[in-house]
C-alpha cells in the first residue's frame, strides 16, 4: 500500500510560512527551511517583547516623574510615598504625561502632597 501524504496541507503550511517571511533579505524570504527558521526566532522575539514593552515604558515613565519632581525639589520615591499618603490615585504613565507637558500642573501637584 502507497504511503499517503497530504500534499495539498504541506504546499499551504509552507505557503504560509514563505508569506510570512515577505520582506526578509536574502534567502530567508524564499528558502523554506532558512524562512521557517527565522520566523520562528521573529515570533518568539514578538511574544518577549510584548511583554519587555510594558516594563521599558514604566521605566521611562519613572525617569520622566523623577527629573520633573527633582526641579521642584523632591525625588521620584518622595513624590510617590506622598501621592500615596495623600490618597492621591494617579498612575505613573498620566503623571509622566503632565509632568513633561504641563509643568505648572505637575508643580501644584506636589505641592499639593509635600507634608
């Protein structure tokens, strides 16, 4: 009895695969086994960064909350213990956001929560 295969899957898996790889340079977008390779390593790049995203947004946040509260006289892990005595709730990335484009609003705001 002749081995079955199922050509038709096969064609469109590696179809697929070749589609995905459009824009690569070289031999990885047309060599099946050098494409397969590399959108594998691309994919697996997208899943950590998805989430290394989150984490160097809030660092870049923290940087942007510590230079505004440093000129107005007070460090980042100041301006946070007091944010959070003062039962103020506001998130780091809007904070960030006035800090850099409204620095008067920023300014009222810890002297809001300075003791």
């Amino acid at each position: 009895m002749p081995r079955s295969q199922n050509k038709v899957a096969s064609r469109n898996r590696r179809k697929r695969m070749i589609r995905l790889a459009k824009g690569y340079w070289g031999s990885r977008n047309n060599v099946w086994t050098i494409a397969k390779h590399h959108i594998e390593k691309g994919l697996q790049y997208a899943y950590r960064d998805r989430r290394a995203k989150k984490r160097t947004f809030r660092k870049l946040w923290i940087v942007r909350i510590n230079a505004a509260a440093r000129m107005n006289g007070t460090t980042y892990s100041r301006l946070m213990n007091d944010l959070k005595k003062g039962n103020v709730q506001i998130n780091r990335k809007v904070l960030s956001d006035i800090a850099m484009n409204q620095p008067e609003i920023f300014s009222r705001i810890v002297e809001s929560v300075k003791p």
